[in-house]
C-alpha cells in the first residue's frame, strides 16, 4: 500500500488539465519507471474544478520544455520528508519588459532613447520572444 496523500520523497505534477494526466504521464516516460508512479484523474479543485495529478516516488530529471508544451499551467512540487522543498511553474509570461534587450544592430531601440522594450513571446517551447519595435526574436 502506498499512502497517495503523504509523499515522502518525489515529485508531484499539479494542475494538471483534467484529461491531459495520461498524455502527460506517456510523454514523461513514467510508463517505464520501476519507481511507484501514482495518476489521478478527476481530482476536485478549487481553482480548475477537476484537474489531473501525478505523483512519482522518485526523483527524476522532467523535461520542462515537454511539460511546458504539453500544459503550461502544471504546478511542478519537489517533495522531501513529506514537506514541499521547491516549486516550479511551467508559464512563461505571455511578454517580458525591460528584461531583453534587443539584438538587432537596426532596430530602432538601438539609436533611439526608447522606453523599456516590451518582448512578446512567439514560441514557448524555445522561449522565443519578439521585439516590439522590429520583431527581431531573442530567446529568454
Ligand atoms: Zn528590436
């Protein structure tokens, strides 16, 4: 018997879409651990109304950029000793100000004296995001 509500060492997915949980648990490989892998579908939430959930009594290398296409709002918890260590968020925001700086030598943000660029992302898989001025991409 394994307790599915007390995890001492592992990982638990979260938030995970209802219905996505098997998809998730095929593309993370989790169908070949030797480790106990628990998928529950249909969990009542307060902010999804159901979600999916996984928790896997190991600790593993997750592909992130997989997770993050698959389902972007899976809340990603590191248990130890039953208490959550570490969290992780899979959402990349949607655009990013005055954080990149734009890597076209003719972008007008060059020359000019402009306000702090806004970047939007165009891809969330690479992290790409876009100059608001030229479109020039950069990545995160
Ligand atoms: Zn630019």
């Amino acid at each position: 018997m394994i307790n599915v509500s007390k995890l001492k060492k592992g990982i638990v997915l979260d938030h995970i879409t209802a219905g996505h949980g098997y998809r998730v648990f095929r593309q993370l490989g989790l169908d070949k651990l030797s480790d106990v892998v628990v998928l529950m579908t249909n969990v009542d939430s307060e902010r999804m109304g159901k979600k999916d959930l996984i928790k896997i009594e190991t600790d593993l290398p997750l592909d992130f950029d997989v997770l993050g296409l698959l389902d972007p709002g899976i809340t990603v918890s590191y248990v130890e000793n039953g208490v959550c260590v570490r969290k992780a968020h899979l959402v990349l925001p949607e655009k990013v100000t005055g954080i990149l700086r734009c890597k076209n030598p003719r972008c007008i943000s060059q020359t000019e004296d402009v306000e702090p660029i806004t970047f939007h992302l165009v891809d969330a898989r690479t992290k790409e995001y876009a100059c608001e001025y030229c479109d020039a991409r950069t990545h995160l």
